[in-house]
C-alpha cells in the first residue's frame, strides 16, 4: 500500500493542524478526507492563500518547540534539586 503523497506524487507541505492528542488528529484526518475538493482547497487557501511549501516552516517550528520544551524541563529539574544536592 502506498501513502498518499507518493500515490499522487505530492511535493508540497501546503496545509497543516496541530492536536494534543492522536485520537483528535485521527478524527480531523476522516472529517477532512470526507469533504469535498472544493472546501479542502479553500481551507488551504485560508490558511495559506500562495501555497507555499510548509515543510521548513513547520520543521522549524517543530525544533524550536523541542527545544523549548527541552530547555525548559532542564530549568524545572535544576530548580528542583533537594536542598543538600552540591
């Protein structure tokens, strides 16, 4: 089985949502796959009206959250070291 991207030969990251959870994006993914070409288009082109490659945006997104989230798990483990630690 081949996913959809190389099945309809994508090259472009036009369109994107976060969730917090698997079972929503999952949920998102079945009402999006039903609707019509029609809406699918205009949200995209509400989202993004050029239809520019996302792909470095959102991976630069994505790293700059893991590096927060990163950073900012280090500060909460040093603040939170028990009194007598050198």
């Amino acid at each position: 089985m081949r996913s959809n991207p190389k099945k309809y030969d994508c090259k472009l990251l036009v369109y994107y949502e976060g969730y917090d959870s698997m079972e929503e994006a999952i949920m998102r993914e079945k009402q999006l796959k039903g609707g019509s070409r029609k809406r699918k288009i205009a949200l995209i082109n509400s989202f993004n009206s050029e239809w520019k490659d996302l792909y470095e945006e959102f991976f630069d997104l994505f790293g700059l959250l893991r590096r927060l989230i990163d950073s900012s798990q280090r500060h909460w483990e040093l603040t939170n070291l028990p009194a007598n630690t050198p």
